[in-house]
C-alpha cells in the first residue's frame, strides 16, 4: 500500500516537473495539432485525479439495442456516457462501408463527432485483415509482416490501405472544422501469437519496424496530425516482455494492455493479484520513459459477479495512476450459446454496484471530463 502511495507521489511529481520544463510535454509528432496536443497534456495530468472510464461501440449498440441515437448501456445505468469512445476500422481498408462488427463508416463518424463534442476522448483500433492472404486479423500466415514493410511484395497494398485510414482520420472535423483528435492503437496485443502481426508470426525487429514505418507514412506522407499513437500488449510478465516488440520513444504517447477475466467467478483473487502486478510494472515504465499509462481494453465477459466493479476492478486500480481504462464491446448475443458485453445495461446483475463504481471519486466520466475541457 506504502509502496503503492509512493509510486503515486512519484507520479504526480513527474508530471508537474514535465508541465514545469514544458520541453518534454510534447507528443511525439512535432506536428500536431493544437487540440491533440491539449489532449496530450491533459492526459498526462488526469492520473493525479482518477482514471477516465471507456467503452467500445458504446453509441452504436448495446446489449439489445443498435443505433437508437443518444442511447447508451452505460448512460441507461448511471445517467452519464463514458468519458472514452473507443472505435474500431477493421475493413475499411477493403472499402467497405461498415466495419468487421458492422458498424457503418458514416454512422461512426457521426458518433465520433458527438463524443468529442461533449468533451469526450475517441481510440481507435484496427483489426486489419491479413494482407498477404486477404484473410482475416485472426489468420496469421508466415511472412505477412516481411512483405508489407518496404520491399516487400505487398508493400504497395498496404500503403494504399493506410492512405484509407489517414483519410478517415483527416475526416474527422469538429464544428470549428478543427480535426478531432484520435488515441490510435495499431497493432494492439502484439506480443500474443493470434493476430498475424503478433508473437512468434514475426520477429521483433519486423514488428518494430512496421510501427514505425506506419506512423511515419501517416504523419509525413500523408500529414495526418491528429493522432497520439498508443502501444498496447496483452497481459504480459515483466518489463522486458513488455518491452521487447516496442518502437521506441519517439515513436509512442501513450502505453498500455489489454486484460480480460476468464469466466470463473474463483478466479478473482488470481485476477486481483495479476492485474495490480501489471498495472505496477506499466507504471514503472511510464514513469522511467516519461508515458501516459492506460487499460488499452478489459473486461469480464457476461459480469456473472454482481460486485465485480467495486470489489475487483475498483479495489485494483484504486492504488494505481492510469489516465484510462476502456471496457471492450457490448455485442450481446451473438449466436444460441455466445454473448459478448463488458458493461452493465439495465436490469444486468453487476448494474447497482456499477453505479457505485460510477459514484467513487476515482472514476470520471462525461460530466467530469467536460469539466476538464481536454481540448483546451
Ligand atoms: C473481439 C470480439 C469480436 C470483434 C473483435 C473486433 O474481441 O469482440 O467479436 O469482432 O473484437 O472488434
């Protein structure tokens, strides 16, 4: 606890020394723009007061429900919307008009609109398909990262689709015609062996590289600059592991991992023990290359405890200084036996003890954020 509390000051000092010399209070595209660099900033300051909570697809669907304008699980449980939207533009780079979990394009861009213009914070992922095989994200296939990267067979193809996601980000205009700014998280989970970009499907220094070559053609080819760039693993072990697939400093704002609960409710203990363990070695790393730390993605598919937000998620993250956590999508039922969803919806078993996770201090929503003002 002592440990954690120091860790804390630690933190807060960093981030005032930081704001003081200004030097380093940069995001790491020279370029960007001023609204992503406030966002950027804000960032920084918001783990002194408590963690912004996130949810995936959060205006488009919910548990029941798909494309109700202004309905949302999370305000139905709480009144509020959450303080992060994350979106996801898997399949746009086949020209599709909806993506893989078949949100439209042109829906998202609205909805995106709207969660900035209420002050809240926009992620996004991409769940690219294979390039090499024209399969899914899921399909790895040996080679693929090789012949995307200049040189490579398909490195003309790949460019092509990321001139589709510097267009959908250059599309995204506030009613000032500011571009709104992105939290973008290419490559995410990369240290698992399921999407073709990760663990033993290529080598370190080919997934390095691609990151780096990505942000460099989005920024400088096609002058996109209103993105921060988030780094996530999944769970991992230590700081070395965390470490061994990252670009570099220079290359990232924003560090993070995505962790999910099995579906035992025994296992929360085990739950409890690794997610603070992580949280303090995510810390440690922010804290030594001067990054903001957040929970890239979570979850406890189903939520079968009815006081997991208080008594796990809470009880973990109170020690802990993290700018965000993002809880991942509420698909609902997806076939006879799969369902999907992260949060509560109304009458769900977790929603009254999420209201009081909604109520602790720690926590931040829309109405906090907007108090906030991110963008200035
Ligand atoms: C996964 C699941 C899938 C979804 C994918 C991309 O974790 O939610 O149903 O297609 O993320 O959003």
């Amino acid at each position: 606890m002592l440990l954690h509390k120091q860790t804390g000051l630690f933190l807060l000092l960093v981030t005032m020394a930081a704001t003081v010399f200004g030097q380093k209070d940069l995001p790491v595209d020279k370029k960007a723009t001023t609204q992503t660099i406030h966002l950027y900033q804000n960032l920084r300051k918001l783990p002194a007061k408590g963690f912004m909570f996130g949810h995936q697809d959060d205006l488009a669907y919910g548990v029941g429900w798909k494309y109700i304008p202004g309905k949302s699980d999370i305000k139905e449980v709480t009144g509020d919307y959450p303080a992060v939207y994350g979106w996801e533009l898997g399949r746009i780079e086949l020209d599709n008009p909806a993506n893989l979990d078949s949100v439209p394009f042109d829906k998202m861009k609205q909805f995106i609109g709207d969660g900035y213009a209420r002050g809240g914070i926009i992620t996004i992922s991409w769940h690219l398909n294979n390039p090499l095989t024209g399969k899914t994200a899921w399909q790895p296939a040996p080679g693929t990262v090789a012949a995307i990267l200049p040189g490579g067979e398909k490195h003309e193809l790949y460019k092509s689709w990321l001139d589709k996601i510097a267009a959908f980000m250059l599309s995204l205009k506030g009613k000032n015609g500011e571009y709104i700014p992105v939290i973008f998280r290419p490559f995410h989970e990369l240290n698992g062996d399921w999407f073709w970009w990760g663990g033993k499907n290529c080598t370190p220094e080919e997934i390095k590289q691609l990151y780096r070559f990505t942000e460099n053609y989005l920024r400088d080819e096609k002058n996109v600059h209103n993105l921060l760039y988030a780094f996530n693993t999944d769970r991992f072990a230590s700081k070395e592991a965390y470490l061994e697939r990252y670009p570099g400093d220079e290359w990232v704002d924003i560090i993070g991992f995505d962790i999910y609960q099995g579906n035992s409710i025994r296992k929360n203990e085990t739950f409890i023990q690794e997610f603070d363990k992580t949280l303090t070695t995510l810390e440690g790393i922010a804290i030594e290359r001067n990054k903001i730390p957040v929970l890239t993605e979570f979850g406890f598919n189903g939520l079968p405890d009815s006081t997991w937000w208080t008594k796990v998620f809470l009880k973990t993250l109170e020690t802990h200084h993290i700018a965000y956590v993002l809880a991942w999508r509420n698909a609902g039922t997806k076939s006879q036996t799969q369902f999907e969803y992260y949060v509560p919806y109304k009458g769900q078993a977790s929603e009254k003890d999420f209201v009081q996770f909604y109520k602790s201090e720690k926590t931040l929503f829309q109405k906090d954020v907007a108090k906030e003002k991110i963008y200035h």
